[in-house]
C-alpha cells in the first residue's frame, strides 16, 4: 500500500547518511594511495599522464564556485604548477 501524499517520511535512512559501502571504497582508495607513495605518486600522474590526473581534479574540486553573495564568478582557466613534496611540506 503507497502512503498518500504529503505524509511524513517514516523507516529508512536519514537524510545524509553515507552509504557503507561507498565510505569502505572511499577508504580503500586513500590506504591505495597512501601505500603507491601518496603526493610523490600523484606528482608522477601528473606529469606522466596528465589526461588522467586532470579527471581526478575535476572529481574532487567542487562544482559551484560562487561566493556567499553571489559575486565570485566561475573560474575561466585552471593552471597546474607542479610543486616538490618537500618544498609543499616546507611552506
């Protein structure tokens, strides 16, 4: 039987609530990382195959990019200056 509509939501997950299985693979993936030498690795996907990490940015950057007051417009260009780990870790 379908509640009717406008009923409050009742069982269920809350709102928000993380998939399991998405936050295990999540894990899974930083440990993969962490393991392959973590921002040393990501350093040599960047220059040895741009393509691929250029896919990783646009997954991880967010997709709005205003401001509170709605002012700050989207970005037109995007430049990726390699940095060594250790100068990064220096700043």
């Amino acid at each position: 039987m379908a509640k009717s509509r406008g009923a409050p939501k009742t069982g269920g997950r809350r709102k928000g609530t993380p998939n399991k299985n998405t936050a295990l693979i999540k894990g899974m993936i930083v440990e993969a990382l962490d393991k392959s030498g973590g921002v040393d690795y990501l350093v040599g996907v960047a220059k040895n195959n741009p393509a691929a990490f250029c896919t990783l940015i646009g997954k991880v950057l967010p997709l709005n990019h205003t401001s509170e007051d709605a002012t700050l417009s989207p970005p037109t260009e995007i430049r990726i200056v390699g940095v060594s780990a250790a100068n990064a870790l220096a700043e």
